[in-house]
C-alpha cells in the first residue's frame, strides 16, 4: 500500500479552500472540543489538593472545602476577564497578542512561548491521566502505562489531520458522556449523604484543629488545586474556529464551560471530603468515589471509562489551540512559516503534527507521571494568565473606552490573583518547576533568531533602486560522468544548450579505467574536452568538489558563471532507488551552498 493511499485512508481526501466556512464550530461542538481540557481537570484537580494535605494526616482533609471555594473565586474571575479578552482581541491569539499589544513584545513571546509548552504538557498529562483511570479499572495494564498513552496520542492526532469539524464531531460524544457520568455521581452521592445513606464514613468536621499545618502548606494545597483551571485560556486562543459571530459564541461557550467546570470541582471536592478519601497510588480519587456511591456495579465502570476517555480527549485542546497559536506566531515570524500552511483537510496540520510528536516525547521522558507534569503544566498557563490580565489593565487605562473602570477592575482583580498564585506555585513546588525559568528564556531567544533570519532574508530580497543584476559574459558547464551511457547523452546535449564551454569531468579508481574513459571519449565526443581525475581514496565527490573550485575560481575572475550538470536517472517504482547509489544527491548536497555555482539536474526516466 503506497504511502499516498494510507494517508486518504487515515486523513481522508483533500478539501478545497472554498469549504473552510464549513470547518467552523459551532457552540456544542465548540465546548466539547476546546473545553474538554479544563472539563477533565476535575478528574485530578480535587486529587492534586488531597496529595498536599495527606502529607499532614486526615485531620487536614477538611481543608480541601475552603481552598475549592479559593479555586472557584479564581475561576469566576478568569472567566469574567477572558470574555473581555475575547471581545477585544476576537481573531485569536488570547495571551500572546494581548501581552505583545500591551506589555512589548519580550512580555508576548513568554506569553506565547508559556502556551506552546503548556499546550504539549496539556496533551501528555491529559493522556497520562486517561491511562491511570483505565489502569485504575484495569490494574493488570497498569505496567503498559507509556505505551497505551502515546498509542492514544497518535489516535488524537489523527483524528485532528481529519479536520476541526470532523474530530469535534467524534469527541463531543464523550465529553458530554462525561459530564452527564459525573453529574449523577454527584447528585447520587449528595441524595446519599442527605438521606444519611452513607454507612459509617468518617471525615473530619469543617474547623478542627490540626497540629502542624502551616500557611506554606495550605498556599502550595491550594496551588495544586488550580491545576483545574488549566484550559480556561483555550477558547480565547480558538476565536477564529468558531461560526460567526465568532466572538458573541466563543463568549457563550467560556461562559457555559465555566459553569459546568464550577458545579463538577465543586461536587467532587465535596463528595471526597464528605466520604473521607484518600488519594491512592494505583487509584484515583473519583474511580474511589464511584466505588463508594455505587460499588464496583456497571454505573461505576460507566464513570471510569468516561473519565478515561475524556482525560485522553482532553489532549484535543492543546490539538486545536495550539496550531492556531502557532499561525499567530509564525505570521509574526517568530516561528517558521510552515505552521501557517493548511493541509489537506484545511486544518493546520504541520502544527498538529508537532505537537504529536513532542508529547510522546514527554510521555517517554517523564514515563507517563502525571504528577511530576502537573506542576509544570499549572506554571505555564499561569504565566500566560498574568500577563493577559496585566495587559488588558494597561490596555484600558490607556484607551479609555466607555466602562473602562469596571473592566479594568475586572482584570486587575484578575493580574492579583494570578500573580499571587504564580508566586505560590514557585515559592511551594520550586524543585518541580525551576526549570521553567531555563527553558522560557531559550525559547524567547529561539523566537528572537527567527525572526532575525526572516528580516535578513526580507532585507536580501527587496529590490531597490541600484541593483542590478550582474550578467554574465559566459557559461561553463561541468557535467561530471559515469561512462558513456544515454543518459550522459541526454545530460550533454542539454549542456550544449545553455554553455559556451563545456568540461566533462570523470573519476576513476584506478589506472586502467581512467585510460579506458579516455579513450571510449575520443571516439564517442572528441570535440567536448574530458578531465580525467584519479581517486586514489576511492572518492567520488571529494575530487569533483576540488575540481569545481578550480574552475569556479577561475570563471569569477574572467566574469563567467558555472554550471553544474548533475545527471540523475529516475526509477519507474520508488523502490528501485534503493538498488543504486545516490552519488547525484551527494554531489548536489554538497555543491548546493556554493556561493557561484548553478546546480541543475537533468533527469532520465526509466520506463520499467
């Protein structure tokens, strides 16, 4: 099966141009596809605050109430500050073109940059986590752990080359599956714990005292619990996928998965206080929910599989923000212009595919550890929440539009509890996330490269008034030969088209066939001139390479160019080339940043 073949099979045919309105989103698919990030952190959320406490003792556990209510005042506020940002900027880019507008253009790129890696950590720790609740269901795959979640990376990925619209489709099942799973997990355990239909669970009463808490703890519980806030900023940064009004629809959504986000954390937090559990190694804190309100029954199977999968779909996020972080960035140039490229199927599929490949590389590297990714993953989206906040305040204090003190309220309010949550996220976890403070600045540095290289060639490129180009008074050609065959034949009569000197140049490893070639030329081209050169170390192109420069020196100084004849014949099946040397494709990799050298080829085809 060709490779062409296999790629209609996965990706499905092209699309033409004119169907790029029918790859918008709607609201429903829209919330699935973009919210399912932020939606699946529920399944962890309440498990990273646990974590943190467990390290005092079940005393502390009631604690996880007051810093879930913490969690949610900060959700309102990203939210009530991300409709902004929407509205204002409602071609995309949320953080990086509000940081860069507002704050300079080192502020946007860390912005930009934070996004990028937080975007792959999004698809590692979502798809590591989906692997933890089916090991949790399944424990006998849990030593499989690396390999089933790169193996759903690729699916997602996959998926995505198929198109916005068609991936949306397919996941927008599972997610509200989910939500629907979890809503009566919630309402049961509530009507349980209502009719006192608990059994003899024990947690701790809210306000009891707990020997050896500190402040430090309770800041780095509660910076752990908004890693459930991850997500949030997707659906500014995916403006332009949704149907028009984009902006009034993609504000609807943010506002719809807000609500739902709330309501869920909120519930599962409650529900793990109220029936006292603990976070387990081999378990997860809701499958440990499941278990208690329904037992191990078809119900609870039914929430752990929509947990799992909606933690592995949960990668589509960072699938379907990213690339279009990645447009902004390159049309910026600050990144290489393949990722403005649309595929077949009209998504940006070269930043699809990058970010495919670099979260499998980070599920090898951490071996799938949701919790050494966590950490990383709250970091860089929160870096990103800070400087669009601080950039909306700068934003509105300048432009003063109607209502601009409320708004920058809004986002004020925004910038200090962000701020403040950033500062606790490195003040309490700085041994899981100094690296942040290495890799940020060496993407910067990467983005700042690029764009010089752009503004180089740019710079090389542009036509003015003085130039013009220099025009040769000659051609000399060199056609390097293996033997007299067609298709020097057909090489040499091109060579006679386009030059007023010709040189055919042959190699030869020994004695006897430099004599030979010598005198089959006599006879075959007396009027072309033949160099015959002896490589005594066998080499083809090291001996051309001397030659070239010989000759280039010379027709620089007497204002000739040269040309470089590369005869290449091509195989009717691809599998044929494997057959025969590549000694052309050398020659011409080799020659092809001469400064003064034209390399052309002449191709002969076979016909079997």
């Amino acid at each position: 099966m060709s490779g062409s073949i296999l790629k209609r099979i996965l990706i499905g045919k092209p699309l033409k141009t004119s169907a790029l309105g029918e790859q918008k989103l709607n609201k429903l698919k829209a919330l699935a596809i973009l919210s399912s990030d932020a939606l699946s952190s529920v399944a962890y959320g309440t498990e990273q605050i646990l974590l943190v406490l467990a390290g005092i003792g079940f005393l502390a556990y009631w604690y996880s109430i007051p810093i879930a209510i913490g969690v949610l005042v900060l959700l309102v506020a990203l939210i009530l500050s991300y409709r902004q940002i929407i509205y204002a900027y409602p071609r995309g880019g949320g953080a990086y073109i509000v940081s860069k507008n507002n704050l300079g253009e080192n502020a946007g790129l860390i912005a930009g940059g934070s996004l990028l890696v937080d975007y792959i950590l999004t698809v590692a720790v979502s798809v590591s986590a989906g692997t933890d609740a089916i090991t949790s269901a399944f424990p006998v795959l849990h030593e499989h752990n690396v390999i089933i979640a790169c193996l759903f990376v690729v699916l997602i990925t996959i998926l995505n080359l198929r198109g916005v619209t068609e991936s949306a489709s397919i996941l927008a099942y599972p997610v509200y599956l989910f939500v629907i799973a979890l809503a009566v997990l919630i309402g049961t355990g509530l009507w349980k714990i209502a009719t006192g239909d608990v059994g003899s669970v024990e947690h701790t009463p809210i306000g009891t005292a707990v020997p050896g808490l500190s402040i430090f703890l309770l800041l780095k519980a509660f910076s752990s619990g908004c890693s459930a806030l991850t997500g949030v900023e997707a659906i500014s940064n995916a403006v332009p996928n949704f149907k028009e009004p984009s902006a009034k629809n993609a504000v609807r959504t943010l506002t719809m998965m807000g609500i739902i986000l709330g309501v869920l954390f909120t519930g599962i937090t409650l529900l793990a206080y109220w029936y006292g559990i603990s976070p387990k190694a081999d378990e997860t804190v809701v499958s440990q929910i499941a278990s208690e309100v329904f037992g191990r029954s078809g119900v609870y199977y039914f929430i752990q599989v929509t947990t799992a999968l909606i933690l592995v779909l949960a990668a589509n996020t960072g699938f379907a923000a990213f690339p279009l972080l990645a447009v902004n960035l390159a049309v910026d140039k600050y990144m290489p212009r393949i990722f403005t490229i649309r595929g077949d199927r009209l998504g940006y599929s070269n930043g699809i595919v990058t970010l495919g490949a670099a979260s499998i590389l980070l599920i090898f590297l951490f071996k799938g550890n949701t919790e050494m990714l966590i950490p990383l993953y709250a970091v860089g989206v929160f870096i990103p929440f800070t400087l669009s906040q601080s950039g909306m305040i700068k934003k509105w204090f300048t432009e003063r539009p109607k209502n601009w003190k409320w708004k920058m309220s809004i986002n004020l309010a925004g910038a200090i509890i962000t701020l403040t949550v950033l500062l606790i996220l490195f003040t309490t976890k700085f041994s899981q996330v100094w690296s942040v403070l290495i890799f940020l600045p060496i993407i910067v540095f990467i983005f700042h490269r690029i764009k010089g290289h752009y503004e180089d060639v740019a710079k090389q490129l542009r036509m003015d008034e003085n130039h013009k180009a220099e025009k040769p008074e000659g051609n000399i050609v060199i056609l390097p030969v293996a033997g007299i065959t067609k298709v020097v034949d057909n090489s040499l009569a091109y060579a006679e088209s386009i030059g007023q000197t010709i040189i055919a140049v042959y190699v030869a490893f020994d004695r006897e066939s430099e004599k030979r070639m010598e005198e089959k030329w006599q006879a075959y081209r007396p009027d072309i001139r033949l160099v015959t050169i002896h490589s005594q170390y066998r080499s083809l192109v090291r001996p051309l390479r001397r030659f070239i420069d010989v000759i280039e020196e010379k027709g620089a100084e007497n204002h000739n160019s040269v040309t470089v004849i590369i005869p290449q014949f091509i195989t009717k099946k691809s599998w044929h080339n494997i057959l025969h040397n590549q000694s052309s494709l050398l020659l011409k990799a080799h020659l092809l940043y001469r400064r003064n050298v034209i390399v052309t080829t002449v191709p002969f085809r076979f016909e079997k």
